[in-house]
C-alpha cells in the first residue's frame, strides 16, 4: 500500500495550516451569509441551526487536523524519532515531520479558540 501523503510533501507539512484556514474561512463566509439573509433565526433542536453547523465544522477540522498529526507522527518514528543522525536525508525526514507534527498541534489550538465563541455567542448579534 502506497503512501497517503509522500514523506518530504509540502501538503504534509502545511496541511493543518491549510484545513485551519479553511476552517476559518467557512465559518466567516457562512456566518455572513447566514447573517445577511436571515437564515441565522433558524433552530433546531432548541439551538441556532447556524451554530451547530459550525460546532460540526469544527469538530471535523479538528479530526483532520489529528489524522495529519498522527500521520506525521507516525513518519517521525519511522525516520527514527529523537534519534540523532548524520545521514542528511534521515535527518531531513525527521525535520520535515515533527515541524507537520507541531504545526497540526497549532492549528488545531487555533480552530478550537476560534470555535469556542460557538457556543457562547449567537451566530448574528
């Protein structure tokens, strides 16, 4: 089975940066729009249909944003982890995938801080 993402890719790296900007430019465009035609009024369950959207948008990119941290996890163990190499390319290899490791931990810090006005604040007020 092949890779799913190639060992020195820049989508590996840069892949919880790129679903946290993603995040946050849905929940801001859909907000606006939500906001502009009203749609923001309508509940469901006793909650903003909006907000809920939001909350699973959310909890989605913060699991696409684990699944990118575990897989950079995985490759920095099998580029030897803490290890300390002299092979470059080994040594590369486990720059590249703690660097995506610690990037995915900030990007999902950054979509948990921006999904927490969810819950305490209403989509348009």
């Amino acid at each position: 089975m092949g890779r799913v993402i190639p060992r020195d890719s820049l989508v590996g790296m840069v892949g919880g940066p790129l679903v946290w900007t993603v995040h946050f430019l849905l929940i801001y465009v859909f907000t606006a729009v939500a906001c502009a035609f009203r749609f923001a009024d309508v509940t469901f369950l006793g909650t903003s249909i909006v907000n809920s959207l939001m909350v699973i948008a959310t909890l989605l990119a913060v699991a696409v944003i684990g699944w990118l941290g575990w897989l950079a996890w995985g490759r920095y163990r099998r580029a030897g982890g803490p290890e300390r190499t002299d092979d470059p390319l080994l040594s590369r290899h486990q720059f590249f995938s703690l660097v995506a490791l610690l990037l995915c931990v900030l990007s999902a810090i950054g979509v948990v801080y921006e999904g927490i006005p969810l819950l305490m604040l209403p989509a348009c007020g």
